[in-house]
C-alpha cells in the first residue's frame, strides 16, 4: 500500500529546483532572418568584383596587346616628361643640308618632331635632355669653327678671333692687305649662323639675346664690318647662299697616304662623319700619326694607331713621309 505522502517525496525528486532552470531555447534554423540578410550582400559583391576584374583585364589585355604590356603599363604610370619646343629661322641652315640636318636631329639628338612654320621657322618638339644634347653639340660646333678660322696657313687673314664666355659678342683682327676681305665677310657669316643657332637652342622658349660680330682692321683700327642678329639675318643668308671657292692646299693627301696631326699645343677632334656636324668620337694629340684611307672635300677618312676609324679636317694634318718612319 502506497502512501500518500511517499509519493509526494518521490515526485519531488523530479520537481524541485525547476524554479531556478534556465527555460529551453531552441536552435536557430540555418535560413532564418538572421543569416538571409547576411547572405542578400554576397551576390551584389560578387557582381562588382566581376565587373571590376573585366574592366582591369580588357584595359590590360585589349590595349596591351597592341603595343606589349611593358609599353602599356610604362605609358600611363610612368611621369610624363614635359616637351619643349624652339622656332628656329630656317635661314641659319642656308649654307647646311637642311634633309640630313633634320634627319641627324631626330634619330642621334632624339628630337621628337621637326616641323616648318608659316613664318619660315624650324620648329623643334623635345624633351629637354634632348635640347642639352642639342646644345652640347652646337657649342663643339662654335669651338671648331673657331679653330678652323684661326688657322693661319687656310685663313692668314684673321689676325686674332675673340669671344665672350655666352657666345654673344665676337671679335675679329683682320689683315687687309691680304686681299681676302670677301672672303673674311662669308667665315664671319659662318660663325654668324652657329651662333645665332646655339643661343637659340641655349635660350629654349626665352627670347634669344643679340648676336654681335665685329671686324676690324689691323691697319687702320677701324670697324669694316659689323653683322648682328637679328637686324642682319637676311643679308648674311644671302652670303651663304653663294659658296665661295675652297682654297686650294699645294699637297693633299689621299688614301694611301700616312699623315701626321700638326696643331701645336691643341688637339685634334677625331669625328665620325667628315662634317662638323657630326660626333667627337676621340681626341688627338699633336704629332699622332694617321692611315687615310678615304677623302671627301678637305675631310680625311682615317685609322689611328689604336685601329678607331673616323674623320679628320685636312687643315690640321701634314702629309708623313714614308723616310720618317
């Protein structure tokens, strides 16, 4: 017989302490509320990754693949270099072949673009580096024209040749009893030309400074001529535009031919095409002896010692007799 009390005592075993237990919470669902908001960002993400992937690979695939991705990439992160350009009067090549002026200007000084203006002007478009190495040239330029007038033996009609440090003011001692003084005017016009076009190049977009040549006279002191920039462009372009006879030297050498290097204390500048136009490729010392192997005008094709070939002016060398060696 069951008591009525022992029940409750059993009952209470299962009963007692369910006060303070924690009530039953079930599991959240895998699509509830919760994780669908969640996953409504994925696909909008995806979509955009998508479009920003084939942007990237058409711009990269589709231009590069014209002109190699290197190119591409090198051409829209690398700094831009700012260009510059110089309008130069097309008349200070009157006495120069203008085609293989350009021609030398774009593929050995890298200028980018040469064009002519309305106004008779060469216009150069370049980088700066391009316009130093420009600038570089035509002073080498200057100086070899000056070397060469001061050669007594082809020019005894210059008595003294001398200049400014900018290349702006030049004077000339001449002679006139030699009976040169034409031929005098046309050098003059010559190292007129050179230096017009050095302050050119020298001065960029700035306004080229006045360009001055005096001659004078040794007898009498007096001024024979005077030629400025700009005043006087046309009338020395018109000089130019008649070359005078070369004088002729009594002995010219010729292929075959040994030759020795006679300036004095000077060096000779060893170049690689027979014009001063063209690049110092080594410097030569008085007393070098050189093969010809070639001529062309005044301009002796050579081999020195060392076996670099390049070219000579012919005024600054002597014929080397065979019974030196």
């Amino acid at each position: 017989m069951i008591k009525v009390e022992d029940f409750n005592q059993h009952r209470s075993k299962y009963t007692a302490g369910d006060e303070n237990k924690t009530p039953y919470q079930p599991r959240k669902h895998k699509n509830s509320k919760e994780t669908g908001n969640r996953k409504k960002w994925v696909i909008p993400i995806a979509l955009l990754l998508i479009v920003v992937v084939g942007a990237g690979i058409f711009f990269i695939f589709g231009d590069s693949s014209r002109i190699g991705l290197s190119e591409w990439l090198s051409e829209r992160f690398a700094p831009k270099e700012e260009k510059v350009q110089l309008a130069v009067p097309e008349a200070l090549f009157i006495d120069k072949d203008i085609e293989e002026f350009i021609s030398r200007a774009v593929e050995v000084q890298g200028v980018d673009e040469i064009s002519r203006g309305d106004d008779g002007a060469l216009i150069f478009t370049m980088t700066d580096e391009a316009r130093k190495r420009m600038l570089e040239e035509a002073e080498n330029n200057l100086e070899d024209k000056i070397t060469a007038m001061s050669d007594e033996g082809q020019h005894p009609y210059f008595i003294d040749i001398s200049y400014d440090g900018a290349y702006n003011n030049f004077y000339l001692l001449i002679n006139l009893e030699q009976d040169d003084n034409d031929r005098a005017i046309y050098k003059a016009s010559e190292l007129f030309t050179l230096a017009v076009y050095y302050q050119y190049v020298k001065a960029a977009a700035d306004p080229v400074r006045e360009v001055s040549i005096l001659i004078e006279d040794i007898e009498t002191g007096s001024i024979t001529e005077q030629l400025v920039y700009p005043d006087d462009l046309n009338r020395v372009a018109a000089i130019l535009e008649h070359p005078m006879e070369p004088i002729e030297t009594p002995t010219t050498p010729q292929a075959g031919d040994k030759v020795i290097v006679s300036t004095g204390p000077d060096n000779l500048n060893l170049r690689n095409g027979p014009e001063i136009t063209y690049l110092i490729i080594d410097i030569l010392s008085s007393g070098t002896i050189l093969d010809v192997t070639g001529t062309e005008g005044v301009w002796l094709e050579v081999v020195t010692p060392g076996g670099m070939e390049g070219w000579v002016h012919g005024d600054f060398v002597e014929i080397y007799p065979d019974d030196n060696e």
